[in-house]
C-alpha cells in the first residue's frame, strides 16, 4: 500500500472504531493525516497547472487557490518545509502568471523565512532565483544579481544543474546590460554544457535564445 492508501485505511478504521465501537481517540490523528493527503494533493495539482500555464499560457485561476489550500493546512499540521514550497508556488503564480510583482514579494518573502527556518535550501534556491527576476523588473540589476547568485550557489551544493543553467542564463542577460558581453556569453557557454549534459531541452532552448539575443 502507498502512503496515500495508508492513511485513507486509518481514516477508515477510526471510523468504525468510532461508529461501531465507541472510541472516538483515533479521529483527531485520522483527521491530521488526511489533512496531509489533501494538501500535497493540492501542491501536486497546482504545480501541473503551472506547468500547464508554461506550455500553452493557460491562466487557470485555480491555480493559486491550490497553493493557497495546500500552505493552510501545512501550517495547520506545523510542517514549515512544505508550507514554505507552497508560499512559493502562491509567489509564483502572481510573479510568473500575472505579472504582479508586488503581490508576490510578501509571499515570496515568508516562503524563504520558512525556508531558512527548515534549512530547506532547495526551497530557497527558487526564492532567491524569483526575488532576482523581481528586482530585475523593478530595475534593481545589483539586487537582482546577488540574488541568482546566492540561488546559483545553492543549487551547485545541490547538484542541481538544470537549476544552475536556467540561472546562469539569468546572469548572462544581467552581464550584457551591464555591458560585459564577453562574460554574458562565457555563462552561456557554461549554462548550455550543464543543460546538455543534464538533458533539459527547456533551458537549452532558453540558452539559445538569449545566446542569439546577445550575439545580436
């Protein structure tokens, strides 16, 4: 049985305890574990429509409510690892989905507290990428630097490498509007080994696209 099947037979079983047997003790566990279920079934659904939304531009509104589901009963069941995930994804969707950077920084902000509480630094690697892409808009290119960079330098402890070439690729566009052409393309050249050497065709596509945009 999977850890789903689990809980949904304790949840089951407390009942008939309850029902037929008279106890009631096992409700409030039974309770919490279905909490559990619903919220990483939650997290699961939003980051598909997210997906979704990067492969066709599908806005689905439900998307956040999914995430905001998911953070509520994580902090109901005090695990701060994955209500930090979820308070990203909630950042996420203003961010990427509709472009509202300013509703996204409180959000964001609170996932990487949460993050660095936990020492959750894949987590904290995506915040940091994602306040990056904020300052960016916001025109805050130093600001927007030191943050891909302290993501870049999380996801290399990880061994993350499609993670370090999508930023690399970050910090190539930030080096060609400070005018560094030759390190623009030197992380490009970098970004594009990591992503072929990790098969994510994605960023391939995405290095090669900023590679033709800073050759001009």
């Amino acid at each position: 049985m999977t850890g789903v099947d689990v809980r949904l037979e304790h949840a089951r079983q407390a009942y008939e305890r309850s029902v037929f047997g008279g106890d009631a003790e096992g409700l409030p566990l039974a309770e919490r574990e279905l909490d559990a279920v619903e919220a990483d079934l939650a997290l699961a659904r939003g980051r598909l429509r997210h997906a979704r939304f990067l492969n066709d531009g599908t806005d689905d509104p439900e998307e956040v409510e999914l995430f905001a589901r998911a953070a509520d009963l994580y902090h109901g069941l005090g695990d701060a690892r994955s209500e930090a995930e979820a308070a990203f994804w909630m950042g996420c969707y203003y961010q990427v989905v509709q472009g509202e950077h300013e509703a996204a920084g409180p959000v964001l902000e609170r996932a990487r507290e949460l993050a660095v509480r936990v020492d959750d630094r894949l987590t904290l690697s995506y915040v940091h990428r994602h306040l990056g892409l904020s300052e960016h808009a916001n025109g805050r290119l130093d600001a927007a630097r030191e943050h891909l960079e302290e993501s870049t330098r999380l996801r290399r402890e990880l061994g993350f490498q499609p993670g370090i070439a999508a930023n690399l690729v970050g910090l190539a566009y930030l080096a060609a509007e400070d005018g560094r052409r030759p390190d623009a393309l030197a992380l490009l050249d970098e970004a594009e080994e990591l992503a072929k050497a990790s098969h994510a065709n994605g960023v391939l596509r995405t290095v090669r696209h900023a590679r033709a945009s800073i050759e001009g």
